[in-house]
C-alpha cells in the first residue's frame, strides 16, 4: 500500500469518525470545517477564508448564509472596507467548538492506541515536515525531487 493510499483513508476514516460522533452537535463536516477554521483566523475575509478551505466563494457565500440563519455565524461591517461584511463566530459556535475539539481528540487517541507514547508528536512532525517539503518546492524541477527522494531513501537503507 503507498504513501498517499494510507494518508488519504486514514484522513477519510477519521472524518466518517467525526462525522458519526458529532451528529448530535447539529453541524455539517462541511459547517464544522468552517467554525474551526474561522475560530483560527476571526474576522477574516470570506474570499480568504474560502481559499483557506479550499473551496469556491460562492459556495462559501450560500454556507455562511445558512450558518448565519443558524445563529453559528454573524457578519460585522469590514472598518476598512463598507462594502465587506466579515464572519465571526457566534457564542453558540464558540460552545460547540470545545465540544468538536474535545471529539476529535476522542478519535486521535482511538487511531493512536498501540503505538509508542511519542507517536503522535513524531507522526505530526513527518507530516509537517512533508508538507513543508511540498510547499517550499514547488518550483523544483520533478529530477531535483527525485535525486532528493532517492537520496532520502539511501539515507534510510544505510539506518
């Protein structure tokens, strides 16, 4: 099974995970995703915040609009631009964001029973690393990536 099989599942598993266990919350992965990231980056631009989450504007338009009539998100007057109305978080948002927090802590233990107790620290720092790899080299040309992972894979044979 290769790298991205593993990371792509076990990313899907703990979604369905969440998914199940936070029906009773009465959010959407997809309004969840929204109310943690936007309790990371308050008051930001939607068309910011819908890069962020990866998804069209409009389709985060109708998704604040919906979570705005759900009392989860209200919009403030942007003081540097009248035409912009910004998403913050309702006190309602803010409760149901430590429950969400608290869950998904729930399930990272539950994927992490069995391995060593510094699994999670070490398995967050090779992501990490890895998402930096792909971030800063995006420019490199595919033969630089490839000397650099053949490189990377004689330094593990030779551990």
């Amino acid at each position: 099974m290769s790298l991205g099989v593993v990371l792509a599942d076990t990313a899907r598993m703990i979604r369905v995970r969440f998914d199940q266990r936070a029906r009773h919350l009465g959010l959407t992965r997809a309004q969840w995703s929204v109310i943690a990231t936007l309790a990371r980056n308050e008051g930001i631009k939607q068309a910011a915040l819908a890069d962020l989450l990866e998804i069209e504007p409009i389709t985060l338009c109708r998704q604040i609009d919906r979570m705005e009539e759900g009392g989860w998100i209200e919009r403030h007057a942007d003081p540097t631009d009248r035409r912009a109305r910004l998403p913050h978080l309702t006190p309602k948002a803010h409760a149901v964001l430590e429950q969400g927090r608290v869950l998904a802590a729930g399930i990272y233990a539950e994927a992490l029973v069995g391995l060593p107790p510094d699994a999670e620290a070490r398995l967050v720092e090779m992501l990490a690393h890895m998402r930096a790899n792909l971030s800063d080299r995006r420019t490199d040309s595919p033969e630089k990536i490839t000397t650099a992972r053949i490189g990377a894979k004689k330094m593990a044979a030779k551990a």
